[in-house]
C-alpha cells in the first residue's frame, strides 16, 4: 500500500511523488506546524470510532477472534485522548508546551528553550507486530514531525487502513504521512527515503538495524527499537514454588515470542549440580502451566520445538548440554553462560551465573537486554538489582510480571516521544 | 559396499523384495561413516546407538536420524574434501544453505537410479521438445539442488530450446516474465512437445498471467508439466493441487494425466515422482519413516508425523537417516490403486514458525535482505 497526501496512489505516482519528495517535506516544515491537539483529536475520534464490525477486518487479516477483540481495545486505549496527554506530560514533562526562560549564571546570555520536532522521520517498521506502523507514526505525528514509513515486506495492511481513517478524522495530517511499500531490495528508493529524514526509526533485528546503519549517512540520526532478550536470575532463597509458578507463566503464556519474555534462567551457582537439579524441580511446574494453560500449539509448531530440542541434544558432542523433557514443555541445561534466544514455545534454557559475575558476563549483550525477573531473598535483592542494571538490564521484575505493561512505561528504557524531539535555544534580544 | 551397489542396480524401482539388501546397504554405510567421520560417530555415541544395534531391518529405526537443521550448522564429511565431487546446496529459504557433496561411485549409482525412476514414470522421450524452466538459469554462482534438478530435468527429452523463469545476469537473477510468456506462444506454433518444468508457484502465477492476458493455449498433446519444491514464501497463496492442474489445463491444454510432481531433498538424494494418482511411492533405494512430532518414535501408517528419509546411497557424508522438517503421513501402497505396491507418503506442511509474530531478539527481520 502505497499512501500520500491521504489518497492511496499506485507505483507510477509514488515515483512522481518520491522523486520530488525533499521539495514537499521542506514545503510543509517551512509553511506549517503541527501542534500536539490536533493529533489528539483526531486520535481520539478514531479510537471512538472503533467498534465491534473492525472485528471483521482483523479476522480477514488472518488474527484470530479473541486476539482481535485485544487489539481493538489496545488501540482504543492507545490513541484515546487522556493516554495521549498522559504520555506527552510523562514523557516530555509537564510542561512539554511552554517555552523555558532563564538567563545564564553570569548574566551575559538571556535564552529561551523549547521542545521541538526533529524534522522528518522515516519509520521502518518490522511485521512482527499489528499496527506497529500506526503506533510509530502516531507517536511521530504527536512531536510535530512529518512521518515517512516504509512498511515492512509482510505488512497486514492494518495500519495503512487505520492511517487513511486518521487522515480522514482530520485532514491537516495528510501532508504529515506518507506510506510506502518498497521491497528492502530496493535500496536506491530507501536511500531517497533516508536523504530527506532527520532521524530513521528503525524496528526489527540486528540485521535490519545493520543494514540501516550502513545505508545512513552521518547527517541523519538513527533511532533504535531493536529486539530485546530477558531472562530470569534466580538465588536459592527466591526459588520457591510459588515464584516459579509465576515465572513458568510467563514462559508458557507468551510463548516466548515477546521481547519480555523469560528465554531462560541463570542460577546464582557455579555447580552443574544444582542446574540439574534445579530443572528436576522446574520440569513439572513449568509443564503444568502449559496443561494448565489447555491451549495446544499448532502441530507446525511442536514439530519445530521437537527437531530443535533433539538437534540440541546432537549438539552436545560439541556445547555441552542436557535436555530435560517433560510433557508439554522442556529445559536445556546447559554449561556455558551465554546469554542466548530459547527455542520457544514453552522451552527454556538454564545455566550458571555466580552474582559476582552478573556485570562481566552480561554486559557484553548491553543493547539487547531488556527485562530480567529476579527471584531471590530480600536480604540480596537490592545488590542484586544493582548489578542487573549496572549490565544494562532496563525491567526488573518478579517471575509472573515480565511482560506485564503498565500506562506510561518506557519503551526499552526509554521515552519515545523524548528522543523524537530536541530542545532548541533561542536567545532573547532585551 | 557390496550390498549398496546391489540396491542401486536392482532391476526393478518399486520392488517389495529388497529388505534383505536395504538392511544389508544401510549396515554398510553406517559401519563407513563410523569409521571416517569421527564426529558423526560421536554423535551417534551420545544417542547411546552403537553399530550392534542393528541387527535386522526392523532395527533401522534405531539409527538416530540428522535433522536437516544439524546440517545448517555442522558440517559431516566422511571422505577427503577432494574426493567429494559436485556440491549441491540447499536454497536456504530458511536458514543458512546445506552443501551436499557426492563420492564417485554415488554419482554413478545416483545417474542409473534417476534414469531408472525417470524410465519407469514415462519421462524419457527422443522427441526433441521446448522447455519452459520455472525456475533458475543454471550459473557457475548457484549451486543450488533445485537447480540441477530442473535442469537435469530438460535432458529427459532432446531439448531444443529452454527459456528461463529466472534469468542469470551474470551477478544475479533477474525476473523473466516477459521471456516465458513470448516463449511459451511462440512454443505453442510449433509441432513439438513442450515440457514445463519448475516450482508450482511460478506455474500458478503463469497461468494467472496467462488468464489475465485472456491467453489460452493448445500445446503440443505430449506436453508434459513437472513440478517440484514447495510453495515457500508463496506459501499465503498456495493452491491445492486439483485447483492448479485444473487451471492450468484450461490456459494450456494439457491434461491433468500429463502432471507429473515430484518430491527431493538435497540432503537425501533419492527421487520421488509421482505416480498416475499423484502419489510419491517410495523406490527400493530408501525408506520412509513418519516419526512422531513429540517422542521422534516411529508411526504407523495413517498417523502425520515427522518425514524420516533413509538411504545408503552417499559414502561421502553420513546422509544416511535424515529427518526433514516435512510433516507427513505413510500409506500402504495397495491404499493407492495405481498398481504400485511400495508405500506412499503424503506431505502435509511443514514445521515451523510461519505466520508466527515474534519480536525476541534474533527473530527474522523484514530488512535482512538488505546489504
């Protein structure tokens, strides 16, 4: 889908409009400005818009009913207008409107400072996600800039669809969107792209966020929501079975297919010793959450799950590791401490990890680090907590909480909205 | 390997009496790779399988098969790599490509069996024919299997001319819609067969073309349509095979007797082609197990499981019990009616995360192919 000046325009027109791209952009930032209001009205028709016949679209989309329903009410709460005005006031303070007057120490300089748009934002959005191209572009459109997607090669179609409406509830933003569908191949379009932003939004994994990197050039900032990994740290004290009740929860509700969820356990102990018999306790709770859950994964799936856990016992001539299978679910012991993706879908890893090495170990992994449940005594949780964040652990968390989202949260340790604007200094002439 | 040349030269391809040989080749094979590839006897080690074990046909279960997804990430060679002849890769669409490397007598061994099979099926013909190849051009930069086999498949009949799906620049690959459609009219005038060889999809979206075009052709009556690989990343446009035959019978004139699919994994070798119901028998030169997707044990017939493909045939690598990511199910060859008794198997999907929104870290991004 291909979506300028809020009409859908077909390949020949989209060349037209790109090839010409930098003179409309500069056009729109030098004749208008775009005040946080009118998007929020707009969002907040559009969310009051929502109804239970969307249900149908999402359904031709292939998401199934119950899911459906969630998003329906995810997105009505995310564009609703006090969730827009709370997150501006969270993120960009409660003063985000006013200008800052102040006059230096020295009383040679008097200033005023204000938040302002970056400019143009290129947002290159990755499928692993329904509407992401809509939320990124709302959040774009909330801090003032002109926002140029180019959806990723399996889009659903959903945001395109969600943006017209947009577009359609007020007309004003239609010279802040533009959509294209561009395969990645084409590079030299992309760099079009990349040439009139201020910043690239870039979503999706290290590769994409390589490729990115390669293709920029310094004149334009990149902006990183890349994937993230998280685990569980576990101390003897914390292992209770009600802990790790929550934990296998998490592991067997999300399937491990978020950033936040549990891929694996560390234990707080240098013997393989208490890893198997950590897994022997670990098994059956974590198995009965999945009976529990009464939810069978796709036959596609198990296979998957079982090929993998079988050719991790084949590699165990050259990693080490022991697979313990339950019923539903497994655990892979294993004798390095690397911090790495699980096989998903109700399969863990565990292994070692002595405190006094949680920051040597796990620094390395710096960017990809997101949350980390820490099951352990009160009496060693604050060091604990320390040396997780000092890793660059961003979420602590209990077992059961993980990917639990709450109004307001950073998005991987920070504020979208923050790194989406600069603040400008302007002196005053008295 | 007295026994391996035995089953690759045996007469007939859909034997029922070639158990004693089967068991006999497969011995032999795995007492080769236990003693030239140390890491392949390692690792049958660890699965606690020792060459004792097998005992009698009924123990070639035991053998713990090598997941196609092993393959993508070690290398298992059994002879010097300069004693290993043709490597044949795997496309790759899911990962990282799987080189396979044949030893001399396999390569020979392996020629008579696909001329046996390609022989048995009425595929070899002296009338010279046109071919529309739906897939590679062959190129010094693609070794891919699928390519080999498509091409090999344009010598079952004296080609005359063979136009490309995907044409091959010199660098790359570029699409060649244009080409086959001018060619495939251009084919049609003439008093020759025309022979379509390549993946189904690519034969979907051309007979799309040609419907769109309001094209409808009468080809030649010994044309004939042969397809192979799955639908892939055209997964969300799949087909069954009915609706595809039927549409292409209507945009080409051929007739749905004159479908012939075939199914092949690099990593195993052995041909599997259709018979007159559309059904892949299994040949004397292999065996088909369906393990179950939880316990890897094996099936009965009728129950969908894990595809086990087990042949003798390489001494090169220890390729000899591979299990695929194909989910599949195994009948009895009397349930099949087309006069083949060997079992038949019936591929049903494919493990793995497709559809599936993940965001962990290292999950496929829609930029990896950017450079």
């Amino acid at each position: 889908m291909n979506l300028a000046f809020g009409k859908i325009i077909d390949q020949k027109e989209r060349a037209e409009i790109v090839g010409a791209l930098d003179m409309f952009t500069s056009k729109t930032l030098s004749q208008k400005t775009l005040v946080p209001s009118i998007v929020i009205n707009a969002c907040d028709r559009l969310a009051r818009s929502i109804g239970t016949e969307h249900i149908e679209l999402l359904l031709s989309l292939g998401i199934p009913k119950k899911q459906g329903i969630q998003y329906l009410e995810e997105a009505k709460t995310m564009l609703n207008r006090d969730y827009l005005l709370f997150r501006l006031e969270k993120e960009l303070g409660p003063s985000y409107m006013e200008e800052n007057n102040f006059t230096t120490g020295d009383e040679t300089l008097a200033v005023t400072e204000k938040l302002y748009p970056l400019g143009v934002l290129l947002h290159i959005t990755a499928g692993n996600q329904y509407g992401l191209a809509l939320y990124s572009v709302i959040e774009g459109l909330l801090t003032g800039n002109i926002n140029i997607v180019k959806l990723s090669s399996d889009d659903d179609g959903l945001s395109g669809f969600a943006l017209q409406e947009l577009i359609h509830m007020e007309p004003l933003l239609a010279d802040y969107i533009y959509l294209f569908d561009y395969p990645s191949t084409d590079t030299k379009a992309i760099g079009k792209l990349i040439d009139v932003s201020n910043a690239i939004i870039v979503w999706g994994g290290d590769r994409a966020v390589q490729a990115v990197r390669k293709m920029t050039s310094p004149l334009t900032q990149i902006i990183e929501w890349g994937h993230k990994i998280s685990f569980a740290y576990a101390t003897k004290p914390g292992m209770t079975k009600e802990s790790l009740t929550g934990l296998a929860q998490n592991i067997v509700q999300t399937n491990q297919l978020l950033c936040s969820s549990c891929q694996g356990i560390y234990l707080d102990t240098e013997s393989m010793d208490d890893i198997y018999d950590f897994c022997d306790y670990f098994l059956p709770i974590l198995d009965d959450c999945r009976k529990n859950q009464r939810l069978e994964l796709p036959m596609e799936i198990r296979a998957q799950n079982s090929i993998q856990i079988y050719t991790e016992s084949l590699e165990s001539i050259e990693t080490p590791c022991k697979v313990f299978k339950g019923a539903h679910t497994s655990i892979v012991a294993y004798e390095n401490n690397k911090l790495d993706i699980s096989i998903m879908h109700g399969n863990c890893w565990v292994k070692r990890l002595p405190s006094h090495d949680i920051v040597k170990i796990l620094q390395p992994n710096k960017n990809h680090l997101q949350t980390a449940a820490l099951l352990c005594g009160d009496i060693e949780r604050n060091h604990i907590t320390n040396q997780l964040l000092k890793a660059g652990v961003v979420r602590i968390t209990d077992g059961a909480n993980m990917s639990k989202i709450y109004r307001g949260a950073t998005h991987d340790g920070y504020y979208p909205l923050r790194k989406y604007m600069r603040v400008v200094s302007i002196e005053r002439m008295i | 390997m007295y026994n391996r040349t035995k089953l690759f030269l045996h007469k007939n391809v859909y034997s029922k009496n070639t158990d004693d040989i089967f068991f006999g080749a497969v011995r032999e094979n795995i007492e080769w790779h236990i003693s030239h590839c140390v890491k392949y006897a390692r690792l049958l080690e660890t699965q606690g399988f020792t060459l004792q074990k097998l005992k009698s046909y009924e123990d070639i279960y035991r053998l713990p098969p090598i997941p196609t997804l092993f393959l993508k990430k070690h290398e298992l060679f059994s002879m010097p790599l300069q004693k290993i002849h043709m490597q044949s890769t795997t496309s790759g669409t899911s990962g990282t490509p799987v080189k396979v490397g044949f030893d001399k007598s396999a390569m020979l061994l392996g020629l008579n069996m696909l001329r046996k099979t390609f022989f048995y099926h009425k595929m070899i013909s002296a009338v010279p024919t046109n071919y529309i190849v739906l897939g590679y051009e062959p190129s010094t930069h693609n070794h891919m299997g699928a390519v080999r086999t498509a091409y090999a498949a344009t010598l079952l009949a004296p080609p005359l001319h063979r136009e490309y799906a995907l044409k091959d620049t010199g660098t790359e690959y570029v699409l060649n819609e244009e080409g086959v459609l001018n060619a495939l009219i251009t084919y049609s005038k003439k008093p020759f067969p025309v022979r379509i060889n390549g993946f189904p999809a690519y034969l979907y979206f051309l007979v799309e073309k040609l419907k769109q075009e309001k094209i409808r052709l009468s080809l030649h009556p010994k044309s004939l349509i042969f397809l192979g690989g799955g639908w892939k990343k055209f997964a969300a446009q799949k087909v069954d095979k009915q609706t595809l035959y039927k549409m292409a019978e209507e945009q080409l004139g051929i007739a749905e007797q004159r479908f012939h699919e075939f199914f092949g994994v690099v990593e195993h070798n052995v041909p599997y082609c259709d018979c007159k119901n559309h059904h892949f028998h299994v040949p004397v030169y292999s065996r088909v197990l369906i393990r179950d997707i939880h316990s890897l044990e094996p099936l009965p017939y009728g129950k969908p499981g894990l595809l086990n493909l087990i042949t003798p045939l390489l001494k090169s690598m220890p390729l000899t019990s591979i299990l695929t990511d194909d989910i599949a199910v195994l009948h009895r060859g009397e349930e099949c009616g087309c006069g083949i008794s060997a079992p038949y198997f019936e591929v049903l999907g494919r493990a793995g995360l497709q559809g599936i929104k993940t965001c962990a870290a290292g999950a496929g991004s829609m930029l990896e192919e950017l450079k």
